[in-house]
C-alpha cells in the first residue's frame, strides 16, 4: 500500500510538471494521486485477502 501511494504520488508530480504547473500543483497532484493510489491498493488488499482466505 505505502509503495502505490509512493508511486502515486511520483505520477501526480509528473503530471502536474507536463500539463505545466508550478510547484504547489505539483504538490497538490502528487498528494491526490497519492491518495487514490494508496487507497485502490487498500481496496484491492482487502479483496485478494478476502478471495484466497480458506
């Protein structure tokens, strides 16, 4: 989970960069992307958990 928000947060600074933001856009995507990143790898944690408990 802490590695997708890692790389999360790398995309949204990237983004932000290409559609020519400034620095505190690039704050901002990156804490977004980070934040969604890390929650769908939470979501998805719980349901592989949940498929392959016995």
């Amino acid at each position: 989970m802490l590695l997708a928000a890692v790389l999360g947060g790398i995309r949204g600074w990237f983004r932000a960069r290409a559609l020519g933001g400034k620095r505190l856009d690039m704050i901002q995507y990156a804490t977004g992307y980070a934040i969604a990143f890390g929650l769908l790898a939470a979501i998805v944690g719980i349901a592989l958990a949940r498929l392959l408990e016995p």
